[in-house]
C-alpha cells in the first residue's frame, strides 16, 4: 500500500515536472520564482527597513523577532536577504539582457557583412576574452566608479564577447542556407534577411546561454560586492552583506552564512532550471523520444 | 628483481628520513629568527620610506631610521643618536652631543656634518614645520652640533623625536636623488631594508652591527628577529585570521571591534598600548552645503560619540569630544568648545539654515536633497564606522552617499577637492597635529577640511611659532584648538585603546613597552621562541 501510494506520489510529481523539464527543474522553477517572487515585493515581505541600524542589538543569533539574526549594526538580516535580492537579481538579468542584445546586434552585423568590419570589431570584442572576466569586471568598475550601474555595465561587457561570438556563428551558418539565398533573389533587403529570417533561427541557442549566464552574472555581482565594488553601504546586496559581515565570522556566523547561500541557491535554481529547460524544449530530443 | 626494487625502495625512504632528520633543526632554526608582523592600518599606503619627504610615518621607517632623541610613553625625552643637549635660556641655541660609533648600513659613518647635512634637506618638503624654527646648524667639533633658531620652538624636542626625523645616510641620500625612500634607504637603525612594495610588505634584515640601542630598549646590541616581513593587510578580519592560523607572529594594532576574537585565541597574547590617536570626520568648508557655518555644526552635532562608543565598540576606548587624544594637556579645553551630540540643536540648525525635511525624510533646499559624499578608505574598521555615521547623518535628514578608496589612492583623491565628509584617523601624540590637518597651507592634504580661516591662521601660527615655553604653547594651542572646534572643519568621533595581538608561542614580547607606541625599542627586545 505505502509502496504503491510512493509510486504514484513520485508519478504525479514527474508529471508535473514534465512541463518544467523534470522534478529537479521543477523544484528549482519554483526556487527561482520564489525568489522573484521576493525580490519583486520586498518592501511588503520584509519585517524590518534594511538600513534601521540598531547599535543595541549587534550580532544577535537567529530568533523569532529576527528569523536570520542581526549583522554587525543590528540590522536585521532576513530584511537585507530580502532586498538582497532584488538587487542581485536584477542587476544579473539586467547585466544580461544588455550583453546579450549588444552581442546579438554586433554579432549579427559581423556575421552577415563579414570583411574588414567583421575582423576589426571580433579583434576588438575578443581582446575582452583575454582577461579573466572578474578582473574585467573590477578594472571597469575601478573607471567607472563603485555602484550599481557601473556594475551593470561591468558585467555586461565581461559577458559581452560569448554572445557576439555565439551569434556570428549561427549567422554565418545560416547564411548560405538556400532559404535565405531565396529571400534575397526575391528582392529582400539586409534588414529583411537579418530580422526575418537569419535572426528568428539564430537566437535559440543565444537564450540558453543568456539563461545560464545569468546564474554566472549573479555569482559575479556578489564577487563586486564582496569586494566593495558593488552596490554601495546600505544597500544590501548578497556579496556586499558578505564582505561587510566576514570580520564577524566567528562571533556572528549567520551574516556571512546566510548571504552565502542565498547567492549559492539562486545560481543552483537559475543554472538547473536552465538546463532542465533546455532539455525539454530540445527539439531533437522531443524527435527522438517520438 | 622484486627483492632490488624492494631495497631500492628502502634505500630511498631511509635517505629520505635522513634527509628530513637532518634539515628539521636547520628549518626550525631558520623558521626562529624570523618573524611576520602587520602593519598598523594607518601605516599602510606609505610610498616612500624617505623620512624627509614621506608624510606618512610608518614602523618601516622606525628600524630603519635612529633618531636623535626618543620619546618614552610617559612624553619623557631620552637620548638615542643625540647622547645629551642643552639649550641656551632664550630657546635661541640648542647644543646636541652626538653618539659616537654609529655607523650607516653602507658604512658611512655618522657625525656632526650628517646632520648639518640633513637638517636644510627639510626645506621645502611636506616635512619643513618639524625644523622650521631653525636658523641654521653649526659644527662644533666632529660630534657635537649646535641649531641656531630663527625663534624659540618649545616643540623642538617632540619634533627630533617623531618618526619623520629618522637620520638617512647623506651618501645613499644623494646617490638615490628622487628614487630614494623607493628603491633605497638607508639608516643607523636596527634593520635595513631588503626590498619594499607599497600596500603590500617590507622585508627589513638585521643590522648585524647594531650597537647603539636607545635606553628605551634593554637590549642595546642587534635585534633578536635576524629577518621581519612587515605585512599591510587591509582587511583587518584577514589579520585575525592570519594571526589565528599561523600566517602572521604579531598584528600591531588590533581594531578594538575584533579584540574579544582576538582573546579568545588560545596561543595569542593581547597587550595594551598608550592611546595615540583620534577617529574624526573631517568637513570640506569649501564644498556647499558645508560653507555655512551652521550646516557644519549640524552635521558635527549629529554624531553621536557616546553611542559609537558603547554600542560599536562595546565600551572598548573613549568617545573623543575634542581633535587631540585625551592624554595631552592641549585637549583640556573649556567644556564649552567639546564637540557633543545633539540631536535637537542640529535639526533646528538645519532648519534655520533653510533646509527643511522632504516627505522620504532626507531635507531639501531649492529643490536640491541634501545628500553628500561621505568618503572612506576600505579598511574594515573606516568601513564600518563610516556606515554607523552614515545612519547617524541620516537621523537629521542627510543622505551620505558612501564612497570607498584604495588606502594608496585616498590621499590624491583628497587633493582633487571633489569631497564633502570624510571618516579618517590619525595617530599622533602632540598638539601640533592640528597644524598638520588645518593649515590653510596644506590644503587637500593633509588639510581634508579645506579650512582657510584668517583667525585661525594666525592662532595656528601663534601656537606653533610663537611660544618661548612648554607652559606657554600649551596655552597657544588651547586656544588654537578652542577656535578650530568653534568653526566645525572636523568631527572628532572615536578615540580608540590601542592593543597589541600576538603568538606567544611564537614570541616573546617585552614586558612594559616603552615609547608612546609599539616600536623599534620593543621590536630589540622582541625574541622569537626556540
């Protein structure tokens, strides 16, 4: 009897993973929205505003008034986590969604026109594939000044080359594809070609790795901020509540702790979910299983 | 074949055993005489170790350099390169016995021409003050000089005594011309230098012939700790973890907000130095909204010294209400002048001031918020009390907009004028620091205030020049430093105990510390374990 009610537990839980790519991609789908979720309506779900300093209740443990503790001004931690979030998801998709449009336009241009233009912008995009995209991203942030937008930017360049590369490619794959060549005898023009029909087959592959990237953005956003590069004191984000709780890590655990894995799950949740997601919207795959 | 691989085997293990049985001494030998010290964080940054032109004094320049008096913690004055003066009843002429004997690290050997030498090499530096008031130097005989003043300068023994008057040698001095301090430097001191990065470490080497200890040391002779790497670590909770694991013999200035962790550490030893220096939040009087007088005294009067104190820092030093450390006589002033939070006073002085609170609580004028730049360097402890300032600021309706600087770049940003408040810390034990950070002369840096204020000018210079006796400049610079806490150009906020962390495994460290701070004469003294 238990057997068999496992049985069918973990059947209906399969079949409402199906859609989601699996019960791990599931699982870690409804992660992701959670933490949206959060992240969309902090100001309603946090107990606390994350700036109230409280000088009397410094590195408290967690408590029933304070379910994460209190960092190293009193202020409560689960708060900060809170509008954390919003932070470190919104500069990661945002970063994101700038590299990959800046990518795709510049990889789209270098893929069809090709020639001197095509060699003379890859040269320069690849120069950026020389550094480590951390120490990119540091040396930007040092230009342009500490802060969120300059993190944005930052991040956005750091990324910037795997997506124009990416989109070149399928771009000049697809080309010289009869389809195309079609179009162009029927009279298109470049935009109709690039917008119409080179683009729409080129950019599957450009949102997967947007998706997957996004998951490195966040990790990144937290290293800036680790590093005091990132948003600026009191604004909490995942990385700047770790570096500013790391000399309290022996009396106060939880403001390091906490942070960290936040920042650990939401890479988890976007990357497993991201691929559960490119497994199930694979086109091949669907073939063969049919 | 089984059995010669076997034996070869055997044979390879036993030589290596051997091997390892052999070097164990000589490594633990070697590992003893060494030792791995941090850096106050207020030492780290410097660019140079020319004493004469650094602004920043650090404990590099302290063995290197012998000066030709010592300062010991009870302000007494002791002989060291200088074996006895004398000044003449007018303050006009200072005769100086020097020691004789003394040697540099290159071999030159020190005497009275090195400080005729020397003294005019001031001139026109950051450094000039410390020997402004002298004329010039005669050369008695080979060992003994003597300062005509231009005027009597009761300071003039504190100021031979600082870490700036460390004596270079004339010939590496004048072979080096600009790159020395950077690539060269060479003293009478206790260890030379072997090689120094800014903001990462110096490695100084026993001066072999050292034997001209101050009697602030009762080890006269060389240094017990033959090799000592000076590490600037900027992160103060990587210094505790650098001592706990190991990584580190000694953290010279532990920040009282990590003390208790510190304690708690089975192998390590804390121990109390005199107090030496002051937080403070410095007011641009050039940039708005801080031109008016009253905004200024606003944004002093919401700091709260006492909260900072208690809460922060646990009780651990004392809440500073005036710009000197509370040991000086100089801080004594008429209560009246202390700088002391008040809430109510600031809020009104904003309003009448015509800043009025918006509805997110921040005041407007015109239509411009008041935020600011609120500016710090990235150590932890500047960070920390710079985001406890921040809220404070806050509570009157003052957005500080926090930004943070490398410890090596602050100071040239300070110079670009682009600043309103700043959170800094100096260490000093003398009135005359209120010169250094206000003199309409050193505007940017080390003047952070941009303070320009003809009646302060000519108390600063009343102060600084124009007292025959100790009695006298003390009088001075009270009144200096009465007029400077009136106008609000700085917020003192933060006066901190200063303790010593260190393996007392590792080391052995000299019972009492003699000197104002933890130094070359304690440093002799200082054993590494067998």
């Amino acid at each position: 009897m238990s057997l068999s009610l496992k049985t069918q537990g973990a059947a209906t839980l399969r079949l409402l993973g199906k859609p989601f790519g699996g019960i791990g991609g599931a699982i870690c789908g409804a992660g992701l929205g959670l933490f949206i979720f959060v992240a969309l309506f902090a100001p309603l779900l946090a107990p606390y505003a994350y700036d109230a300093q409280d000088l009397a209740r410094i590195g408290l443990p967690p408590s029933a008034e304070n379910w994460f503790g209190t960092d190293e001004f009193g202020r409560d931690v689960l708060s900060r986590v809170i509008y954390g979030a919003r932070i470190s998801l919104s500069v990661g998709l945002t970063a994101v969604a700038l590299s990959a449009s800046a990518g795709i336009l510049i990889g789209a241009l270098c893929g069809y026109f090709g020639g001197r233009f095509d060699r003379i912008t890859m040269a320069a995009i690849d120069l950026t594939w020389c550094f480590p995209e951390i120490l990119l991203a540091l040396v930007l942030v040092a230009i342009l000044g500490p802060g969120l937008n300059s993190t944005v930017i930052a991040i956005a360049v750091a990324y910037l080359a795997q997506f124009t590369r990416l989109t070149r490619t399928q771009v000049r794959a697809l080309k010289g594809e009869t389809f195309v060549e079609v179009s162009r005898c029927l009279g298109a023009g470049h935009a109709h070609i690039l917008l119409r029909h080179l683009l729409p087959n080129a950019l599957a592959p450009v949102i997967v790795v947007a998706m997957l990237t996004t998951g490195d953005a966040i990790l990144l956003e937290a290293t800036l901020g680790f590093f005091g590069m990132g948003a600026q004191p009191p604004t909490p984000s995942w990385g700047a509540m770790m570096s500013s709780g790391s000399a309290q890590l022996f009396n106060a655990p939880w403001v390091v702790i906490i942070p960290g894995l936040f920042v650990a799950l939401s890479v988890i949740f976007i990357n497993v979910y991201g691929d559960a997601i490119l497994a199930a919207l694979d086109v091949k795959n669907r073939i063969r299983r049919a | 074949m089984t059995h010669s691989t076997s034996r070869l085997k055997l044979a390879l293990l036993s030589a290596t055993l051997a091997c390892g049985v052999a070097l164990a001494p000589l490594s633990a030998a070697v590992a003893a005489s060494e030792a791995v010290f941090v850096f106050p964080n207020s030492h780290n940054g410097a660019p140079t170790l020319n004493p004469v032109k650094t602004t920043l004094d650090t404990l590099a320049h302290e063995l290197i350099y012998d000066r030709l008096i010592e300062q010991d913690a009870d302000q007494t004055y002791h002989p060291h390169l200088a074996e006895s003066w004398e000044s003449s009843p007018d303050g006009m002429l200072w005769t100086f016995k020097l020691r004789q004997g003394v040697t540099f690290h290159d071999g030159e050997p020190f005497n009275a021409k090195t400080i005729a030498w020397w003294i005019p090499k001031f001139a026109g530096t950051d450094n000039d003050y410390l020997v402004a008031a002298v004329d010039k130097v005669e050369i008695v005989d080979d060992y003994t000089v003597r300062f005509v003043m231009k005027h009597p300068d009761a300071n003039l023994l504190y100021n031979l005594a600082s870490g700036f008057m460390g004596v270079p040698s004339p010939k590496a001095y004048e072979a080096a011309g600009d790159t020395y301090g950077v690539t060269v430097a060479v003293g009478t001191g206790p260890y030379k230098l072997d090689h120094f990065t800014t903001g990462v470490e110096t490695l100084l080497i026993r001066n072999e012939d050292y034997k001209w200890g101050s009697e602030l040391a009762a080890n006269r002779g060389k240094a017990h700790i033959e090799k000592l790497l000076l590490r600037e670590i900027v992160d103060e909770a990587a210094s505790y973890l650098e001592l706990k694991t190991g990584g580190v013999d000694m953290v010279v200035d532990v920040p009282n907000a990590l003390l208790s962790q510190y304690k708690s550490v089975k192998d390590v030893e804390t121990k109390a130095l005199p107090s030496y220096g002051i937080f403070y939040m410095p007011i641009n009087t050039s940039a708005e909204p801080f031109t008016d007088l009253k905004v200024r005294k606003a944004t002093a009067l919401a700091v709260n010294q006492e909260e900072i104190v208690s809460r922060l820092y646990r009780g651990v030093g004392k809440p500073a209400h005036t710009f000197l450390i509370s040991s000086l006589p100089e801080s004594k002033i008429n209560p009246q002048f202390e700088i002391r939070h008040d809430l109510r006073q600031a809020n009104q002085l904003l309003d009448e001031a015509g800043w009025k609170k918006g509805p997110n609580g921040i005041r407007e004028k015109d239509g411009k918020p008041l935020t600011v730049k609120l500016w710090t360097q990235g150590d932890t402890e500047f960070k920390r009390m710079t985001e406890v300032i921040q809220a404070q600021l806050k509570a009157i309706g003052m957005n500080g907009e926090i930004g943070v600087f490398d410890v090596s770049s602050i100071r040239d940003q300070y110079k670009k004028n682009q600043h309103q408040l700043a959170v800094r810390s100096y260490g000093w034990n003398n009135a005359d620091i209120l010169d250094w950070f206000l003199s309409a002369e050193r505007q940017g840096y080390p003047n952070v205030s941009m303070w320009k204020d003809p009646k302060g000018e000519e108390l600063r210079k009343a102060a600084l020049t124009g007292s025959k006796t100790t009695e006298e400049r003390i009088a001075n610079f009270k009144i200096y430093h009465e007029y400077v806490l009136s106008q609000y150009p700085v917020v003192p906020i933060y006066e901190p105990d200063r303790t010593l962390a260190y393996n007392k495994t590792r080391l052995t460290v000299p019972e009492k510390i003699r000197g104002p701070k933890f130094t070359a004469a304690s440093i002799i003294d200082t054993k590494v374990n067998d």
